[in-house]
C-alpha cells in the first residue's frame, strides 16, 4: 500500500510542476523532453543491471516501451494543449476519466474480479473527478479539432495505464519495474529530441535554458510516480489501483491549489472531495 501512496504523492508533485510552469512562463514541451532524459539517468543509476542488456534487445519488451514511450511524449503534450486551448478543467476531466479503460480491460482480459461495491465506488469515482475538476467559470465554443483533443487525452491515458499493467503481468520479474520505466522514459526522449529538433530547424521553436532545469525538477517525482505505480499493479489488481490512483492525484492536486496557489473551491468541488473519499471507502472495503 506504501508504493501506492507514494505514486500519488509523486504524480500530484508532477502536477503542480505544471502549474509552476505556466506562472513562470516555462516552454513546457521543452521542460518535458529534459525530464525525459532526467528520469532516464535515474532509472540507469538505480537499475541493478544495464538498462540495454541482451535480455531487453531481443525481447518483444522493447516494441511495447517504444510504443509505450510514444504514447507518454504525445499524452503528455496533449493534456498541456488541452490545458491551454481550452482549460484546465478539460484536461484533468479527460486524463482521470480514463480510469474506465484500464479497469474494463483487465476485467475483460485478465478475468480480474469485480464486486457490485466495487463498481458502484468505481462509478462515484468518475462522478467525484468530474466535480471536483469542474469550474464555474463556462467554456468558449473552440474549433471542432481542439475538442477533438480530451477524446486523445482520455484514450491516450486510459491505453498508457492499460500498457503499464500488461507489461507487469507479462515481463514481470524477468524484467524488474525499473528496467521497464527506465526503457519507455529514454524512447520518449528520443522521441521529443527528435520532433524539437524539427520544430527547431523550421524556426518555430527556440530552446530556452530555464526549461533544463525545470525540466530536471519536473523529471525527479516522474519517474517515481510511474515507478512506485509499476510496483504497486504487481500487488493489486489493476481494478484496484487505477480508481484510487486517480482519485488520490486529483484530491491532492486540488487541495495543493487550493492551499499553496489559491485556486477558489466551489462547492460542487466540495461534493466531488466528499465523493471520492466515499469512493475510495469502497473500492478499498471491495
């Protein structure tokens, strides 16, 4: 339980980063390819063993980080735009509301159990992120393509959990949880280097150097968010985890904003705390 706790501290952490970002005027995609390569190194520093091993070159693994590594880059991305173009709310709705995925497919593929308690937590789950992510103020009307992009952050976040809980049912402990993060954080940065440096050739973008060091502190809680996560699906089931996850890092984000950024809670917010804290009451009793 102690992985699953500290996942939701270090993903709330990464969060707030993001807030950080957007007062300090950070380029964040350039933040995210550096915090990239910094969860990289410390993944290799940790690992018992080379992250590059003749294991992990000739297993299907390294197809599936590589898919996996995409997914995080472009995810990521998405849910800075979605925030951007369209507000906050919108992406934190659809990042944590992909929670259904990850639950329904291991319900369907790994005949994992689900009790009539547990879905009706699962289902306050989805009712309190919504609430507690919604504002008052209302949404201007935007092109049909960038409403397009929370459908891509839903998907795209509920496929990334999904992947990261097959990985650990299938590779381990042939391959420890660092092996497998370390792999997927270093072909994200590939990935980012190689679309900034496009981007940089093009002339529509210029490397800016706050966004190394921001990217470094953005790239420590990261790596052990998606790490403790990886650990923590080895001794839950799936159906388990992801709800309370989800619901951890959005309580603690919202209460951070609150305290630290003071963001105003209304009261649906406030129903939405009541609704998860009840939600996690009986995903946890399940």
């Amino acid at each position: 339980m102690i992985y699953l706790l500290l996942s939701i501290l270090f993903s709330t952490l990464t969060v707030t980063y993001f807030k950080i970002f957007e007062i300090k005027k950070v380029q964040t995609f350039q933040a995210i390819i550096v915090n990239y390569i910094t969860c990289g190194i410390i993944g290799t520093s940790f690992s018992d063993r080379a992250i590059w091993h003749p294991d992990v070159m000739g297993s299907p693994i390294l197809l599936y980080t590589f898919i996996l590594g995409f997914l995080f880059i472009s995810i990521f991305y998405c849910i800075a735009l979605t925030a951007q173009k369209i507000s906050v709310s919108a992406s934190m709705v659809a990042a944590k509301l992909s929670v259904v995925v990850p639950v329904v497919l291991a319900w369907l593929l790994y005949q994992e159990h689900i009790t009539w308690i547990q879905i009706v937590g699962i289902l306050l789950s989805l009712a309190a992120v919504y609430f507690i992510s919604r504002k008052e103020q209302s949404i201007h009307q935007k092109g049909w393509i960038l409403l397009l992009l929370p459908a891509v952050v839903f998907i795209g976040s509920g496929s990334i959990d999904s992947l990261l809980n097959y990985l650990e049912k299938t590779f381990v402990p042939a391959f420890s949880a660092d092996e497998i993060v370390t792999c997927t954080f270093i072909f994200a940065f590939i990935l980012g280097l190689s679309f900034f440096a496009y981007r940089s050739q093009k002339g529509a973008e210029k490397f800016e150097l706050k966004s190394v060091y921001w990217g470094i502190a953005l790239g420590i809680p990261n790596y052990f968010s998606m790490y403790f996560l990886v650990k923590t699906l080895g001794s839950f089931p799936a159906t388990f985890i992801f709800p309370i996850n989800n619901i951890g890092i959005v309580v603690m984000s919202t209460l951070i904003a609150f305290f630290f950024f003071k963001e105003h809670l209304s009261k649906i917010n406030m129903l939405g705390m009541v609704l998860a804290f009840i939600a996690i009451l009986l995903i946890s009793l399940s």
